[in-house]
C-alpha cells in the first residue's frame, strides 16, 4: 500500500494555489506589473501578463520562480502550495514570528541595549562622582551635630 501512494505523490503535479498569490500581492500593495518587474521582466506589459496568468491558473510558475515570488512577498514558498486556508494563515504566522521579523528583532534588541548602557553610563558618571566627592572630604572633619550641653 506505501508503495502505491509513492508512486501516485511521485508523478503528481502540485499547482500553486493562485489566490494565495493574489493575496500576497494586495499584502504588499503591489501591481501585478511590478511583481512582474521584480521577477526580471523587462517589459512593463509581459511583466503584467505573466503574473495575471499566474493567478488565474493559467500557467503554473516553476518551483524556482515561486520561490522568487515568496522572496518578494516575505512568505515561504509552501505558502503557495497550501490548500486549506486555516493552515496557511498558521505557516504565514509562524513564519514572520521566527524569521521575516529577525532584523527588526535585532534591532529591537540593539535598541534596548543602547539605551541601557546609556543608563548604565549616567549610574557610572554619579557614582564617580560621589566618589570624588568623598574623597574630598577625606581629611577634612565631616560635620556632626552639636550636642547639648
């Protein structure tokens, strides 16, 4: 029986999911003639054709032009290929949760880090000087209250 449906998944042509395309692209606020343009199409018209004819089912992108279209889009290239739409919206949250937010992660992180040795610098710069100025005093008699006679 395992070797029965090997042999089906082996010779099956998985199509991308068009509207998963469509809605990566409106995610972006992109033309279909840019994503075109960004795929290296040079012309303006071609560049809208082919990507109208990806979302329509018309053609099927190669696996290495999804991959290029998910670049673009800030998805993984299986998003494409998923059919339930429960499931795709997990991979998309997955996804940006551990990798589209990386930089903006680190600089999160640089941010915060900057601030506190800012902080950490004043605290220093107070307490040297608190230290000088009990140096200062050193030999000096600190005053005492008076007591009453």
């Amino acid at each position: 029986m395992l070797k029965k449906n090997q042999d089906a998944t082996k010779n099956k042509f998985y199509n991308m999911n068009s509207q998963r395309l469509i809605d990566a692209r409106k995610a972006k606020n992109l033309s279909q003639r840019e994503v075109g343009e960004a795929l290296g199409v040079k012309d303006k018209e071609r560049a809208r054709v082919k990507i109208s004819q990806y979302e329509r089912g018309v053609l099927t992108p190669p696996y290495n032009v999804a991959c290029q279209l998910a670049a673009i889009f800030d998805v993984p290239p299986c998003y494409f290929y998923i059919d339930d739409d429960h499931f795709a919206e997990q991979v998309l949250i997955l996804y940006k949760k551990n990798f589209c937010h990386s930089h903006e992660l680190e600089d999160e992180i640089i941010t915060t880090l900057t601030e506190k040795m800012k902080e950490y610098e004043k605290a220093f710069e107070e307490f040297k000087n608190a230290i000088e100025a009990i140096k200062s005093t050193k030999g000096r008699e600190l005053p005492t209250k008076r007591q009453e006679d």
